[in-house]
C-alpha cells in the first residue's frame, strides 16, 4: 500500500508539533483536537460552554494518559499520567514543549497503526503545510 504523498512518510506529529509549539500553542490545541477526536479511541476534550474553546484534552495512549488543560489565563498545564488497568498510579506535571515532544512519537506510533488513523494524520499534516 503506498501513501497518496511522499511527504507523508517523512513528515511526522512529532515534527509538526515541534514547528507549531513555537507559533500559537492556542491554536495548536485546536488542532490536536479536531485530529484526535475522531481516530484515537478515548479521547475526552472538555469544552467551554459559551464559546465551545477546548478547555482540556486527555489522550490515553498505551499505559500513559497525556493531559493537557487551558488555565483561565490562558497559559496551559501538561500532564503525563502512568496508568494500570485504567486507574492513575503516577501523576508527571510537565512543561509544554517536553509534553509536545513527549506526545509527538507516542501519536505517530498510534496513528501509523490503523489505515484509519494514517488517512487522519496525511490530511491533518497536510493541512498544517499548506
């Protein structure tokens, strides 16, 4: 099976989120969840009643659960949480850029899993180059 864009092969989150990390972490939020919503299973996004912005994300993804909250100021808290049979055993607060770069691989490898997954991560990196 080959990928519609060569690009695709080369290019990875972990790369994007690197890139955007330095732009507009606002922005970059809303991205991941309009991408992560739909192709990873267990996602949970919070969102603001009025005017429906992201407020949290939680991410499970293999024995880790990967949190990330915006503060009414609008700075962000990142949160790696290990977990066993679905409870939270160890709590990591983490700055944003090492929770970006953290969670860039660990989403590459589960999107890269399912053909589903691969056809979200083409389009949502090809619309991050355009």
């Amino acid at each position: 099976m080959s990928d519609p864009s060569s690009s695709f092969e080369s290019a990875s989150v972990a790369a994007v989120l690197a890139q955007r990390s330095r732009d507009d972490h606002r922005e970059l939020v809303d991205d991941l969840v309009a991408l992560l919503a739909e192709v990873v299973p267990g996602v949970q996004v919070k969102r603001a009643l009025l005017r429906r912005h992201v407020q949290s994300i939680n991410i499970p993804l293999g024995e880790f659960v990967y949190a990330l909250a915006r503060a009414p100021d609008g700075s962000f808290h990142a949160l790696r949480m290990h977990t066993v049979r679905g409870v939270a055993i160890r709590s990591d607060p983490m700055a944003i850029d090492e929770f970006l770069a953290e969670l860039g691989p660990a989403l590459d490898a589960e999107l890269r899993r399912t053909e589903r997954g691969r056809a979200a991560l083409a389009a949502w990196l090809n619309s991050t180059n355009s």
